[in-house]
C-alpha cells in the first residue's frame, strides 16, 4: 500500500509530534520539580512520584475522562501545592496546559478547543496575575494556548478533508450500483438469449461432433455469467473451491477461443471468503482482457505462487502493439479493489507481450470491500 506523507492526518508521524510538543510544558514542570529536589531533598520522594505520573500521562493512552477529571482538579482549586514545595500555581497552570495540549489528539475534534477556552476562563485572574509577576510564565501560557489553538485548526483541516473524502467515495459507490443496475437491465436479457441460442445449437442433430464440445463450454459460460450478475446484484456466501474451479474454467475458455495456453499448476493457500471472492474476480478479468486484447491463436502462460501471506496469480500472453485505452471498468477496476484489501497489481509490456501480476492477501489487510444489498 502507498506510504503516508506528512500531509495525511493518518500519518504515524503525528502522534510524535504531538509527545514532541508535550516535551516542552513537561521539560518546564521537570525544572521545577528539580528546583524543589535540590532546595528541599526531604520530599524529595514526592516530587519524584509527581514527575512519573507526568511522564506516565504524557506516553499513556488514556481515556478522556481523565484528562477532565485532571484539569477539574486546578479549576477548581481541589488540590494547591505549598509554597515550600517549589511548586507556585503558575507550574500547576503550565502542566494543566500541557494536558491540553495533548489532548488535541483525541476525538471529538472540539474536545481539546472547548476544554482550552474553560481552563482559560476559569483561570484568568491567575494568569493576569502572574503576567506582572513573572512574564516569562505568562508568555509560555501564551505559547501553549497559541499552539493549541493551531492544532485544533489543523486537526479541524484534517477532519473536513476527510468528510470530503467520504462524500466523494459515497458518490462514486452511488454510480457503481446505478452501473450494477443498468448492467443488470442489458446483461442478464442478453445472456438469458445467448443461453437460448446455444442449448438449441447444441441440440440440433446436425452439429458436428468436433464442436460440440465448444458449444458445451459457450453453453457453461453463459450460464456461469448469468448466476455471476445474479450474485452480484444480490450477494450470497460463495461456493466451495471456487477459485480452483475458475482457474480450470478460464484455462478452458482462452484454449476453446485458440489460444496456445501454457498452465502451471494452481498452488492455493487457506484463503478468506472475501480474498477468494476477489481472486475469482481477477482470474475472470484476466480471462476477459487477454479475450479481447492478445494476439490471435497467440501462446498464453498461466501461472500461480505462494509466499508468505502473499497468493500472486500471473499472466504473459503475446500481444500486437500497445493496447488502447481503457474504459476504467477493466484493469484499473480491478487494481483499485486489490488496493483496498492490501494486495497489488502490476502490468508491463515489452517485446511483443504483455504481462498481468496480481499479488493479493491470504488474509484481508486493514481496509474491507464496500458491499451493498438491493431488496
């Protein structure tokens, strides 16, 4: 799957940058702690357990409640820290701060915004307060609440970006079933006739032993195609050895239609219903592009591995020239279904051939196939 930039809010960055951000409140809250180790070693043990919790809260993945309960503590005044500890109550608004700022990375987007402005609120007399007498406590306040405001933009960025990415995949499924249905419509009235004329060439007693076997396998694919648009339109669990039984099926068709085909035996790995669904699809693709685009009466290879987690299916056959340009219904359909479920597709054309490398998954990875039902 394509790697992530700095510019995706999924990005594995992120969170680093957020405990980097935390390092500077957690560095200042550390200096004071030190300060009051050094000038009163007899609580020095206190101090060290404050510190832990600090850091404890910083690379924790804890609940947002909390972060509340933590902040309601110096709102609302429930614990103060006395002077002879080195702790005034401008390091307790700086690692309330610090929280705050952390918590911008949690969800709900407004969570961390609402909870800055209480905290600004509820502690402003305080920071009037130590803004004449101590200005370089009030300028990091300043810093802190500037950066996270900054962040909650950001975060506000990333979260419209991605509703924008909901409506245009909520979109183009919306134009996949209006295509399913239209397909539907046209296809099955038009298989259902190709069914009806094979079975009665088939029956006629005139037809010539030689092809009657081509006229079995026409007859077997229609009806394939039929129940395959059926199960599409109205999806139900998938027959057993399914991608074993296409595998033979599409060897038989490319050799029907004149190919010379060379077959490698197909090796399968346990595979899930979803994984096997898709690698019937592909091998039906596959079948389909080389139908239509490879040269006539060319020579076709087949042939399939098994490493790791990974199932790859390949196939080189002799084309005439470079192939046309694509509908967007064919290959590159099927290269954005194997690209959700953690799998790869790869074409190259050199000498004369034309080669298809599908890698998938023995296993779906992260990221599942929409599905839709229709009453």
């Amino acid at each position: 799957m394509a790697e992530l930039s700095w510019q995706s809010p999924d990005w594995r960055g992120w969170p680093w940058v957020r405990r980097a951000l935390f390092l500077l409140p957690l560095g200042l809250v550390g200096t004071f702690f030190w300060i009051a180790i050094v000038d009163y070693s007899d609580i020095a043990p206190l101090h060290m357990v404050l510190f832990a919790l600090t850091c404890w809260l910083a690379a924790s993945r804890r609940p947002q409640i909390v972060v509340t309960v933590f902040l309601a503590v110096f709102l609302l005044n429930l614990v103060v820290f006395p002077t002879h500890l080195g702790l005034s109550d401008g390091p307790a608004w700086i690692l309330a701060m610090a929280v705050v700022l952390d918590a911008n990375s949690r969800s709900p987007v407004w969570f961390g915004l609402f909870t800055t402005l209480v905290v600004a609120s509820g502690r402003a007399p305080v920071v009037l307060y130590e803004a004449t007498a101590d200005n370089e406590t009030f300028l990091v306040v300043l810093a802190l609440m500037g950066a996270t405001l900054i962040g909650q933009l950001i975060r506000g960025a990333f979260a419209a970006g991605r509703a924008a990415e909901a409506a245009a995949e909520a979109r183009r499924l919306v134009e996949r079933l209006e295509m399913r249905h239209a397909v539907h419509d046209s296809g099955s009235a038009r298989l259902a006739q190709l069914m009806l004329l094979t079975r009665a060439l088939r029956d006629r007693p005139e037809l010539p032993a030689e092809l009657r076997g081509d006229v079995d396998l026409m007859v077997d694919v229609a009806t394939s195609g039929a129940q395959e648009l059926r199960a599409v339109m109205q999806p139900r669990a998938d027959e057993p050895a399914a991608l074993a039984r296409e595998w033979r099926r599409s060897v038989d068709v490319l050799g029907s239609a004149g190919f010379e085909v060379v077959e490698a035996s197909l090796s399968l790995p346990p595979l899930g219903d979803d994984i096997e669904r898709e690698a019937v699809r592909v091998v039906r693709e596959a079948t389909s592009n080389i139908c239509k685009h490879a040269a006539p009466r060319g020579r076709v290879v087949a042939a399939s591995a098994v490493g790791g987690e990974t199932l790859t299916l390949t196939w080189l056959s002799d084309c005439e020239g470079a192939p046309g340009e694509g509908s967007g219904l064919g290959l590159a359909g099927m290269a954005e279904r194997i690209k959700r479920i953690g799998g790869t597709v790869q074409t190259a054309l050199a000498d004369d051939s034309f080669r298809l490398c599908v890698t998938l998954p023995t296993a779906a990875r992260c990221i599942t196939l929409p599905t839709a039902t229709h009453g």
